[in-house]
C-alpha cells in the first residue's frame, strides 16, 4: 500500500475573504496562489494560501460563506492549524511583529521538545508557529520571496493539524489502523501521531478532550484537514481501503488542481486525502499567480454568472513591491 506522505492542505472558514487576504498576504507573508470558488458553491470565494511555488503541503486555503454563523471551538473539531518556520529565532521576531501589529498570541511555549507560537486572527481562527529547528522529516516548502518577510524567518508549510476528540481509543484506531499513523509521544492529553518521513510537515496532534461541549463549525473554524498522496492511482487505492474499513467516502473528485477524496472519520471531523498535482502554477503565470479569478475548466462556461455573483477583490500584487519589514 502506498502511504500518505503528511499534510496537504488545511481549509477553514472565514467572515471576510479581503480581510483574510490582507491577513495573510501583510500580516503572514504567505502567497495567494489561487483565487477561485467553492467548486460545490459557485457563489463563494476559495482562496489558497501557500509557499512561494504553491506546493503541497504548504497551503491554507479559505472559504467565505456569506451569511454563516461565528464558529464554537470545543471537542470533536480539527481546532488548530501550524505553520513551520525555520528556526528558534524566527519565532523571536515573531513575538515582536505580533506586538507591533496587535495581533494576539501566546507567547512562545514548547509542546513535543519543540519552540511554538500560538496565535490567533480577526475570527479567532486558531493557529500556531513551529519551530524546524530540530526537525526531522518530511521537507518543507520555500518561503514567499517577493513577500514582506525576511526569508530566514518566513513560513515554509503547514505544520501539525491539532484535533479535539472525545472518544480518544476510536480515532487512536483509526489513525492507526486505516491511515498507518503511529503514535510517537504523550504530552499529558495530548498525543503526537506521525505518518510517512514523520516531522512537523506528518504529524497530527491529538487532544483528548470529554469537558468542551462539541464544537461547531461556522467561520473562525477549520472545515477539512487534507493529506498527501502521490498520484490518482494510490488515490485510487486509498478509496478503496477505506471503503473496506466501512467508511462512506465521495469516491473519486476532480479538484483540476489536484484530485481528492473526502471521508468523515469521527464526529465532527472530515478528512480530505489529496494527490501532489497537477497543482497551482498551471493555469496562470508564475509572476501573476493568483491575481485574476481562476476557475477550472468545467466552470469556465460559467465565468460570466460566476462573476456577476461574487464580488471583485484586488489581489494585485506584481505591480507592488513588498520591503521586507525585519521588525
């Protein structure tokens, strides 16, 4: 069987997709890749946020329901997203950005031996810095070169997807035995599953939490977690195993810019299984990567409705030069 390779993609809900993309773009540094819509709600916005290449396993990506309802994080949800960063000293000069930009976090704290940054955006999304200092495993990605950040201390990828769960022996099974995990530390509640090379970038933290009421999702909230796989045929191979695990799945989707699976695999938390490509960088040039919408060929006979339904957002960013701010 071939085996996941570690994080995908996370994609969460937001209250406000320019805010989103002034967050990430000024405040993050993380490049939009792909401006496009929910491929199963053509009036809302899908936005992808990754490394400078628009790899997997580097990209945050975003919906923006209008209308939806604030998010409750409790037990049963997908509550945290990490991004990797190179080293200790990276997360320094984040402490002091943060403090200058008002955005509140943590302070720096050590979870599995190594140094994280937990902080939080305009909807009280949860994320968290990692440090790769002393990281072995799977390889990042490249940090945004044209961005704001000093490339030293930029975000690379994702780091691990944190999970509340109530009924812990369960999801432990299905980590384990479905998706060939293993369980490498204890921290207290806490439980550090790796998968594939292991490291920041094939990991997944698991909380075992019977206090919070469930969580429910709305924006400021995770909706999916994604993984890697490398190409449609071990996707292929991964719908049918878990088919023979007895979980309902969506069967083969065409994303054009990968292609994906989906399975609810506990209460509360759905997974997305993802192959590396095509990827991003096909369908628009690299300088102007994610400025225009971008819409796959089978919406493109839509563009003029799909236009007229969700409204312009300026993502324009190769005519502006971006100083790195070291401070």
């Amino acid at each position: 069987m071939n085996h996941i390779k570690g994080l995908h993609h996370v994609t969460a809900i937001t209250s406000n997709a320019e805010k989103n993309y002034a967050f990430f773009t000024n405040v993050l540094g993380m490049r939009l890749v792909k401006k496009t819509v929910n491929q199963d709600d053509i009036q809302t916005y899908h936005l992808f946020f990754a490394d400078d290449k628009g790899s997997a396993g580097t990209d945050m990506t975003f919906f923006d329901f209008p209308g939806i309802s604030k998010g409750v994080h409790g037990t049963n949800e997908i509550y945290k997203t990490a991004f990797r960063v190179p080293t200790d000293e990276a997360l320094d000069y984040w402490v002091k950005r943060f403090d200058r930009l008002a955005v509140q976090h943590t302070g720096i704290q050590t979870q599995f031996g190594k140094q994280t940054l937990s902080f939080v955006d305009f909807d009280d999304q949860q994320y968290m810095f990692i440090s790769d200092e002393i990281n072995i495993g799977i390889e990042s990605g490249t940090p945004w070169e044209k961005g704001p950040i000093p490339l030293e201390f930029a975000i690379t990828g994702l780091g691990p997807v944190h999970i509340r769960i109530a009924q812990f022996d369960h999801f432990k099974e299905v980590l384990e035995k479905v998706m060939v995990m293993r369980e490498t530390a204890q921290e207290d509640a806490l439980h550090l599953f790796e998968v594939g090379e292991g490291g920041n970038g094939a990991s997944v933290i698991v909380e075992h939490n019977t206090v919070l009421p469930q969580g429910r999702q709305g924006f400021g909230t995770v909706h999916h977690a994604a993984f890697r796989l490398e190409d449609t045929a071990v996707l292929h191979e991964w719908i049918d195993r878990l088919e023979s695990f007895g979980f309902g799945t969506s069967g083969y989707v065409d994303r054009f810019f990968f292609e994906s699976l989906y399975a609810r695999v506990a209460q509360g938390i759905l997974f997305e299984w993802a192959t590396d490509g095509p990827g991003f960088m096909g369908d628009e040039p690299y300088e102007t990567v994610g400025e225009i919408l971008s819409l796959p060929p089978f919406l493109e006979p839509k563009r003029d409705y799909i236009e007229s339904v969700v409204r312009h957002i300026d993502t324009v960013r190769s005519t502006k030069v971006f100083e790195k701010e070291y401070e």
